[in-house]
C-alpha cells in the first residue's frame, strides 16, 4: 500500500497474509477483466465493444460491497498505435477518443466509488503501461487506476488457504514472453508479428469483394491465418470460376441443346421426336463442349491440388513459429492430449513449488485460484489434487469479435465465421467458500458469407445469440474453505 494512504475498504491492513498476499474482506468480489484491446491507428483497432463493456463496469460499481477490479493485462492495445501527437502518450490519445468515452467514464465512477479499486496488470499488448511513467502519470491523474502490478494475489479473511492468483498468461507463451518488463527494448517475437507484419499487411485493405485484409488482425487463433488466408483465396477464386466460367458453360450448353432439339424437329417434322435423339444434330458442337468441359474439370483439379499443397506447407511455416491456443489445433481441431481450457504450464506449476513467472512471492501449489488471459479462450477447470481439493483455472478470455474457423466438408479450406467473445470471471465468498464464475455478454455478429462457403460448412453454421440477450454465468466452480497451509522452511 502506499505510503500516506488510507486502508481500502476491501483490503484488511491487521492480517498478516503470506508475502505479496493482500487479505480482502469477506464480502469482497473480485472481478478479472482481461485483453480488452481498446485503441489503434484509426482502421486498425479491434476493439469493438464500448456499451457492452460500459455496461458491464456500470454493473460492477453498482455492487453492494467491496470489489476489486483486476485489469489483467492487454486493457490498452498499444501495439496497434503508431505516432502519437506531441504531447500526449498512447494512453491519452486512446482515452480522449469520443467512441470510448463511455467506458472511460464508466470506469472513472467505478474507481471513485468507495471501496472500489482497480489493479492494472500488463500484458504483452501494453507492456508500456510499466514502463513509462508518463502513462501511469496520466491514468491515475484521470482516476481509472489505483494500483500497478505485474500480478495479483489475495485471499479472503475467513480463507487463508485459498489463495487467488492473476497474471496475464503470455509469460506461458514463449512467442510473447517478456524477460525485463522494465525494458522498453525487450520485445518479444510476438510483438513484431503485430507492429511488422499484421499493421502493414491491414494498411493494404481490400483486395477483392471479398477479401479484405483488415479482417487479418481478426483471425484467431493467430496460427490459423495461413488457413483464413487459403480459404479467402480458395472461396473467392472458386466462386468466380463458378459465375464467369460454369455458369455461362451451363447456360451456353442449355442454348446449343434447345436449338439442336427444334433443328432435329424441323427435320424430322414430328413433335414426337425424342429430345435425347437429337444429340445427333451438329455433333461437331457437340464434341466442342466436350472438350471445354474436359479441359475445365482438368483445370480445376490442377488448381485444387496445387491449393492443397501450398495451404499445407504455409500452415506447417506457421506451426512453426506460431504456437495454437492450449487444446486448439489449426481449422478448429480439439488436440486431445492437452486439457482443454487449461494449459499444461499452469497445471504443471499448480502442482508444483514453482513459482508463477510473474510472481515470486508464492508457490505453485500454494494458488488455489489460478485467473490468467492472453489466449483470448474463455474457460473454467477444476484440477484435481493429489490430496485436498485440488485448483480452479480460469482463462477470463476476451472483449472481441474473432474470426473463427467452421470445419468444411470433403476436407475443403475452413470458413471463417465471425463471433463475438466477451467474457470476464468473477470471485467471491460464499457460505460454503470461494466461488468463481465466468460470465459471458452474447452479443450477435452479423456475416456475410459466399454460396460457395455456405455450401462448403453446410449444417455447420454456428447459432448466433439474441440480439437482446443478457449477460450470464456460462461455468461456476467452487472450494471450501480450508485452513492456510503450513509455511515451508
């Protein structure tokens, strides 16, 4: 706490918690609010979302108590932000734009509410956030954050041993991991993919009707773009082939099969005549549109193949240096040999004396609440312990509109399908102990698909909520209460 300042209301300032360990008040709720993503070059922000989310912080400061709002990293997007004008920071010039006003100042009447207080974690997004003190300058000075820390930890009063723990997950990605958060330099792989490659290649726009590479910044997760990019390329050539190639093919046969029927007519002079006995009327066009439709179906075939081999070999450079959301294969595949939902880093370490990469306060097995982001896939697990009740893991997942890919039949090239995710985990004490749930906001996103990719994930369209669909619990997991465990040598 600092210096001179008065005890929170959430906070008890007589216990005597473990290191790095802050003791709330049994009534406190505590909310993780994670990869938000909010701000960018104007046509570069992914943020979506300002009266879901401002409803949400609006919901929150209404609570009767206590609460602790955990910004858990990637709030701002700073890497999607170029030049700044002079004199303001990234932080400023994202908080005076007028679409996020509203969340702004939502979040402003929270954190003066009494007994509200915001804790800002950084991610890999808004690493900044801890290393330039013009940026928390300006966020305190504008009363949205109380606290800075690179993780959070607490416990409530009548739980000692239920430790709750949030940290914002990329130091699980070796991609995004951080090693000096104090070093503006320290930029890690994922960084430059964002800043070098996505901000360049979104600056190009439209490439066709229906290839738009603004969408790219969209895609998730990050090692599916070599197939978004296939699919759009794939979809977008076969539907012109379809409209400029077969069907006029089609309608062509159809006129040469009509007049060869009322030619074979004059010259029989019956009615009766059998329209399949005047495919001997002109047989040299006949032979002609057999050989267009010959060489057509050769042609496509050549393309198939060779699509299928290049889609191959751009996912496999991908794989290589992109890593899939845990339990997630590229197109949308369960990997079954990793828990879903829950990392195999963070089991390893719930089990372990490992400490956490952003906490060196406790161990592993000391968190009975793991809350981490970064993956953008909302979850909730429980893991079982080898003796007492084991550990509750939650990804409190994202506030944006994702692009995600839908299994084609005949093993054609996913289709992307636009889907809001807005999600974020609460946790509180209940009469029977810690509670934790993760909340969902549905909100529908509206597509526009080809015929050619409607047919290809025929069936398989995903359901879109109601557009007046309310915010709820989606998974709730719980622990009793439990006495602190014993301290280690």
């Amino acid at each position: 706490m600092e210096e001179g300042r008065e005890p929170e209301a959430g906070i008890r300032d007589d216990a005597s918690p473990p290191a790095d360990v802050r003791v709330l008040w049994d009534d406190t709720l505590v909310v993780f609010l994670s990869d938000t993503h909010i701000g960018g070059d104007p046509g570069r922000d992914i943020f979506e979302s300002p009266e879901e989310l401002s409803a949400l912080l609006e919901d929150v400061a209404a609570h009767d108590g206590p609460v602790e709002l955990v910004l858990a990293g990637d709030f701002f997007d700073f890497l999607q932000i170029g030049m700044v004008p002079k004199g303001e920071n990234r932080a400023s010039a994202t908080i005076s734009r007028p679409e996020y006003g509203g969340i702004f100042s939502a979040l402003r009447h929270f954190a003066g509410g009494d007994g509200r207080r915001v804790v800002y974690l950084p991610g890999n997004h808004d690493a900044e956030v801890w290393w330039n003190e013009e940026i928390q300058v300006t966020l305190r000075e504008e009363g949205l954050v109380d606290e800075f820390a690179l993780s959070y930890a607490a416990r409530f009063e009548s739980a000692p041993g239920r430790i709750i723990y949030c940290e914002h997950g990329n130091q699980f990605d070796p991609a995004n991991t951080i090693t000096d958060y104090e070093d503006p330099l320290d930029t890690p792989f994922g960084d430059h993919v964002v800043t070098d490659v996505v901000r360049r290649v979104v600056t190009r726009g439209r490439i066709t009707r229906g290839f738009d590479l603004r969408e790219v910044n969209k895609v998730f997760p990050l090692a599916t773009i070599p197939e978004w990019i296939a699919g759009r390329v794939f979809y977008d050539l076969l539907g012109r082939v379809a409209t400029r190639l077969l069907l006029p093919l089609l309608a062509g046969y159809a006129a040469y099969r009509i007049v060869a029927h009322v030619l074979a007519i004059a010259n029989e002079g019956s009615l009766a005549f059998s329209f399949w006995e005047s495919y001997r009327t002109l047989p040299g066009v006949q032979v002609l549109f057999g050989e267009i439709a010959w060489d057509a179906l050769l042609l496509v075939t050549v393309f198939v193949l060779f699509f299928f081999a290049i889609r191959r070999t751009a996912a496999r450079l991908a794989s290589s240096f992109t890593q899939p959301p845990p339990g997630e294969r590229p197109g949308g595949a369960k990997d079954p040999a990793r828990p879903e939902g829950s990392p195999g880093e963070i089991q390893g370490l719930l089990t372990s004396g490992r400490r956490p990469p952003m906490g060196r306060g406790i161990r592993g097995r000391e968190i009975a609440v793991f809350v981490s982001g970064h993956t953008h896939l909302p979850s909730l697990s429980r893991l079982p312990g080898e003796a007492g009740d084991g550990a509750i893991v939650v990804n409190s997942g994202c506030w944006l509109r994702q692009l995600r890919p839908v299994r084609a039949h005949l093993g054609g090239p996913p289709v992307f399908v636009p889907k809001f995710a807005q999600t974020h985990a609460r946790a509180y004490l209940d009469g029977s102990g810690v509670r934790v749930e993760l909340w969902e906001h549905p909100r529908p996103a509206p597509y526009h698909l080809r015929a050619a990719e409607r047919i290809a994930i025929l069936g398989r369209l995903p359901a879109q909520p109601a557009p007046d669909s309310k915010p709820r619990v989606t998974h709730t997991e719980g622990l009793p209460l439990a006495e602190a465990p014993p301290a280690e040598g």
